[in-house]
C-alpha cells in the first residue's frame, strides 16, 4: 500500500505532532486515523497515539452506533485508562502511569507487543496532552497523533499539534449543509496570524495576574494610526464581537489561537465587513480536509460530488480518505 496524501502533507507541513478533528460526532476523524496509523506502518515509524474522550470502542456508548476499531501495529505507544483494556485488546507492556487520573481509572502509557485493537480513554486537558506528547517521544515515537474534536478544541492549540486535519462527513447532513460547516470550521482553524509588530504590543502589554476570567482584555490605539488593538486573553465571543462592531475606526481583536473562538458566522462576517479584523496570536496549520461521504443516519452522499465541492470552496487540500 502506498502512503496516503494526508501523510505527504504531513511530511511537506514538517509535523510530528498531528491533531485530527471532526466536525462532528462521526464525521470520519477514526477512519482517518486509521489510515494515519497504516501509513505510519509502511513508513517504519513509531507512534504515540492518545485520544480527547473516548475512542475505540465497538459501539458509541450514547447512541449504539457501531464504531470502527482502532487497530495499531506492534511496537505502537498509546495512553489509556488501564483498565479499559480488556482480553480482547492487543497484548501490550505497560511503562509508566501518565499521571492522569479519570473517572475511568488511572491512565497508563503502553506499548503493543504484538498487532491488534486499543481503546484510548481518560485524557481530557490540555496538560494531559502536553505530557503525553512529551512522555511519547522522549519513549521513542518519531509521530503522534492526537484523536479530538472541534467540541474539544484543545487538541488544535499550537501548544499541542504542530498540525491539524479536519475530517467533515455526511453525518452533518445532505452535501450542501457538509460544505457549509466545513467552510465554518475551516474560518476557524485557518483564522490569520496577526503581525510581528501586533503580537510585539500584546506581549508588551499583556501582565496576566493571578485567575484571569474568560473576556480579559486590554485595548489601545495604535501610535499615529486611528486603528484600535484589541486583546481577548479569554474566550472571544459574539458578545465580545459586537463590543467592538460600532468602532468608526478599524479594530484589530486579537485571540490568543483558535481555541478560543466562539463567534458565530453572521457575526464574524458582519464585522469583517464592517472593515474589523479578526485575528490569532499563534495558530497550528491545517494540514487538509479528509471527506467520508457515508453516514450512519442515512445513505452515503454522492463521493464525487461532495468531493468536487469541497474543492472548489476549500483553499486546503482535501481527501476522499477511503480512495
């Protein structure tokens, strides 16, 4: 089997630390996985896998939807609660406690001693995954991959991934409505990076102090210019949007990466409009989109169209992951 073009993407984007996304609950991201994990395979790489949530399970433990197995090679490090790995999983020696503890017991790092299916489970903050990452290499892995979702954004903090992909499926609805929350999600994760000189004031400016509130934020006009620089430390919102919407001069807010985003469509093209910018300290890039046109709440899309148009909207490469 050849390598996927997710893969070649991840060599020309130079990422070892790779997120994978999805729009929504079944849109794909676990197939996309899986084809990660063979290409890492056939490339004679190690990896270090891990999971925001619950994955790897037969069925969806909400709504019994059977689930695709995670299913690694010999030698792959992952983390998990250890006791979620039954008989039924693949052999694996046990290395050290990750220092998580979640309602499911306490999570391990593990390597498989031969092929087969894991279950990922109890990691659920961004510390978690920092240490994982970093427990991950220094045990060996040349790659890892974190399973998240866009509900769970800290799996795309740059602190994390040094690269993002974004599977978008059919479990949205018909291939109209799989674009048009594709195009939200990928406004987010490809939001622009704000300039030197920009992010030069805000770490100039910015003394967080003791617990900083979501909403936090300093402002100024900038020297000789009637533009306004706007730091949201917290959560930008709607609210924090139209704070700012009736400026007669232009008004940079600034978030600290996409995480923190949580502006509606209308309202962030309102304000675009309206001559505003809307911008990041620091962002993980998007590697590309991966379709799945099947659902389980219905008939598959039409591949080739929902492929086509895709395309034609997307300015990041995107995959048909099953072709």
């Amino acid at each position: 089997m050849n390598r996927s073009p997710l893969w070649e993407q991840i060599d020309i984007h130079g990422a070892c630390d790779v997120s994978i996304v999805g729009i929504s609950k079944h849109a794909g991201k676990t197939t996309v996985l899986g084809r990660l994990i063979a290409d890492a395979k056939e490339e004679r790489r190690c990896l270090g896998v891990a999971s925001i949530g619950l994955d790897g399970e037969r069925v969806d433990s909400l709504s019994g939807i059977p689930k695709p197995a995670i299913w690694v090679p010999e030698g792959t490090l992952f983390a998990t609660a250890i006791k979620s790995h039954g008989h039924n999983h693949a052999p694996v020696r046990w290395l050290e406690p990750a220092g998580i503890s979640s309602p499911l017991g306490e999570v391990w790092i593990g390597q498989t001693q031969e092929e087969g299916p894991i279950e990922l489970v109890g990691v659920r903050q961004l510390a978690h995954l920092l240490s994982l990452r970093k427990s991950f290499h220094e045990l060996g892995a040349d790659y890892v991959l974190f399973d998240g979702a866009l509900s769970r954004m800290i799996a795309v903090s740059p602190e994390v991934a040094d690269g993002v992909i974004l599977a978008s499926g059919a479990a949205v609805g018909n291939v109209d409505q799989v674009v048009r929350e594709t195009l939200d999600a990928v406004q987010k994760l490809t939001v622009a990076v704000a300039d030197a000189e920009v992010t030069a004031w805000v770490r100039k400016h910015w003394q967080p102090t003791g617990d900083v509130t979501n909403g936090a934020e300093i402002s100024a006009e900038t020297d000789g210019a009637p533009e306004r620089i706007v730091y949201c430390h917290g959560a930008v919102t709607d609210e924090t949007v139209l704070r700012w919407m009736g400026s007669s001069a232009p008004v940079w807010l600034i978030g600290r990466d996409p995480t923190c985003l949580f502006v509606s469509r209308e309202t962030w093209r309102v304000f675009l409009r309206a001559g505003h910018h809307l911008q990041v300290l620091d962002r993980a890039p998007l590697i590309g989109v991966a379709i799945n046109p099947s659902s389980p709440f219905g008939e598959p899309l039409d591949r080739h169209q929902l492929l086509a148009k895709m395309k034609a909207k997307i300015a990041v490469p995107v995959w048909d992951v099953m072709d």
